[in-house]
C-alpha cells in the first residue's frame, strides 16, 4: 500500500462503524460445527496478500452424510451469508464443503423422513428457511463462488446453481433427484435451469434425474470451469469414467463428457479406487477468480453480479412461495413414501420404491394410506418377492 493511501486511511477511516448483522453469533456454534465459516487472506493475481482483504469461505461440515444440510444447517448458512455481506473486508464468498465426496446432496433425508414426513405444517416452516438461504445466496453483496469438491445432486444442486460462479473438480457429479425420491425440483432448478441451460435439456435434468459430470456440465454452462484431482502416480489424469478424448461419434453426436460404459467404466472406476484425490488445482481455480474480482472497482462489479443474477432471481422470486406451497402438501403422499424409502434403503434393497406399482394402485384409485406406503417399501418389496 502506498504511503499516501495509508495516511488517508489513519486520516479519514471513522472511529466506530455501525453493526449491521441481525446477531452476534458464532456460526459454527448454531449448527454443532457442521457449517463453518473462515476468513481468508485474498490474494492479489501475482498471489502477493493484500493486507486486511479476505475471502470469506462458507462449508458444509457433514461429510459421512454427503454434506446434506440440516435445519440448523440452513439457519447457520443463512447468518453466514449475512455476515460476508456485510464484512467491509471480505472480497468474494466461498460456498464449498468439507471432503472430496459431495459439495451436497441436499436436505438431510434423515431428519426429512423421521420429522418432515407427514407433517406438512412443520415442512412449510422448513422450507421458509429453504427459501432465505437460496436468496441468502442471490442477494449476497459479494460475489459467490461455489466450488464444487464432490457431487451436487437434488437440493446440493439447487443452492449451487444459485452462485455466480462455480468451479467443480471434475470427478463431480451433477443432477436433480425430486422425481425419483418423492419431490420435484422446485426448490430452484426449475428457475435456473431453463436459464442456464435452455428448456429441453432443463426438462431432461429436472425430470429422468440421470446425472451427469461435471465435464458435460461445463459443456452444457452450469460449471465456468473444471479441475482434475484424480492423482496417478503423481500426475493429474481426467476423470476416467467419462469420455473427454473426443466430441463426437460415428454418428456426430456429441458425446464428450458423457460417462462411459460396460468394460471401459469398470476400468475407470478401479483406476479412481488405485488412485489419490487432491482437491489443488481446484483451489488454485477457485483462488485465480478471487484474485481477478479483488482487482476491480467493487460496486462496478457488484452492480455487474446483481443485474446479471436478475434472470435467475426474478424466476426464483416469481415461484418460491407457490413451490412451498406445494412442497408442504405433498408430504402427504409422494415426498412421505419416497423420503421413507430413501433412507430405510441401502445398496441390496435399493433407495427407490416399485413406482410401476405405485402407478397401479393410483390407477385403481387406492387412496394414500399409511399401508398403501408401507407396503411401497424396498424391503417390503424384496420381502414379497
């Protein structure tokens, strides 16, 4: 800093600055140390420190549950967001997560399917909060930056596509599951997606809930940019499970980042298992886009961010009480069995119930009983079999 700088800054900095966070909390304390929040030294382009800039990094902290987001959680992340906003000295926010596995699948189906499931009233208070962290995120005063260091599914895919910019490591997945497990995608995928990724492959994301990596992420525009992190023998190898050594095929279809199949996926998954994940270069992306934002005017480029989040915001805000709404009802019957399912399930039963069947009963007009969703069960089904 020059010498002329300084003076005007021990001259003219106020003697008190007003607090404008709602409360003086630690976050980590809110939600038992499963969201924390860090203060990081930002760096100029030539990675010199600019002295009493940071960057402000806000991570999931639930791991052995792929970082899905608890009702504290969400409490915690909403005051997080807040209080980098207001920070005079935070440059650019971080949204990231703890591990190599998940940024995060989403609500947590534990506490979904022991607490929210059939209590639409209670699902209705959650899902308010659901809502000030997704807007927590598009309203920030600091630019957000999502690294992506694991899979983003369902919710985790949700209040990704909220951020500005993502960087994902490129052994990530991406992709919706409401469908599949007894939701729909309205917690901000059917806002964002059309918008970043046109109408038709929205509907195929929002709808047949096959993910998809982050290779074709990048290529479809929900992902600014990739990183490996799959170590062989010390060497960066692109993730082997998917194909990135060609555009198209015989037929030219494009089928670069697309995952591989049979023989050549089985091959791919064991190099993966043999090999080391770091998580480096993913950190050197993240930090380079700090750095080039620090070297801007800050509200030119605040300005910038909120007239260009306007698409997603506005569809955001147009349909976030009308998809609570339905959300809190739809506990009833739907989001109760396949919530249920999700999380009584494992590897052998499966996670999903025989939807076949369920569309049987429907067409026969079975109501939605207790023992219609018992019975939809993955081990009710395995028993019967």
């Amino acid at each position: 800093m020059s010498a002329n700088t300084q003076a005007i800054i021990e001259r003219d900095t106020p003697k008190s600055l007003y607090d404008h966070n709602l409360v003086d909390v630690e976050i980590e304390k809110l939600a038992d140390g499963m969201v924390l929040y860090e203060k990081r030294p930002a760096k100029r382009r030539d990675g010199s420190v600019a002295e009493g800039l940071f960057n402000a990094w806000i991570s999931f902290n639930n791991p052995t549950q792929y970082n899905s987001y608890t009702t504290d959680m969400v409490k915690a992340t909403i005051l997080a967001f807040r209080k980098a906003s207001l920070d005079r000295s935070v440059n650019t926010v971080v949204f990231t997560a703890v591990g190599n596995k998940a940024f995060s699948t989403g609500g947590n189906v534990a506490e979904y399917s022991e607490y929210y499931a059939g209590n639409p009233q209670e699902y209705r208070q959650y899902l308010r909060l659901f809502n000030d962290m997704v807007s927590a995120i598009l309203g920030c005063d600091k630019p957000v930056i999502g690294r992506v260091n694991g899979m983003r599914i369902g919710g985790g895919q949700e209040i990704g596509m909220a951020c500005d910019f993502t960087i994902a490591q490129d052994l990530a997945n991406f992709g919706q599951a409401g469908p599949k497990h007894g939701s729909a995608a309205i917690g901000g995928a059917t806002d964002f997606l059309p918008v970043m990724v046109g109408c038709e492959q929205a509907f195929v994301s929002g709808t047949l809930c096959e993910p998809f990596s982050a290779h074709k992420a990048c290529r479809l525009g929900i992902v600014a940019e990739i990183a490996p992190s799959l170590k062989i023998d010390g060497k960066f190898l692109a993730n082997p499970t998917v194909i990135t050594d060609r555009m198209v095929d015989e037929y030219g279809q494009i089928v670069h980042g697309e995952f591989k199949t049979g023989e050549d996926l089985a091959k791919g998954k064991k190099l993966i298992a043999e090999g080391e994940i770091d998580l480096s270069l993913l950190d050197e992306k993240v930090e380079a886009v700090c750095a080039k934002l620090l070297e801007t005017f800050p509200e030119c480029t605040i300005k910038s961010i909120e007239e260009l989040r306007k698409p997603k915001l506005e569809a955001w805000n147009r349909n976030k009480e009308n998809a609570r709404s339905w959300l809190s009802l739809n506990m009833m019957n739907e989001a109760r069995t396949g919530f249920r399912a999700f999380h009584r399930g494992n590897k052998e039963t499966g996670r999903e119930i025989d939807f076949v069947e369920l569309r049987q009963a429907l067409a026969q007009g079975v109501p939605w009983t207790e023992e219609l969703i018992e019975s939809l069960m993955p081990v009710a089904q395995i028993a019967a079999e």
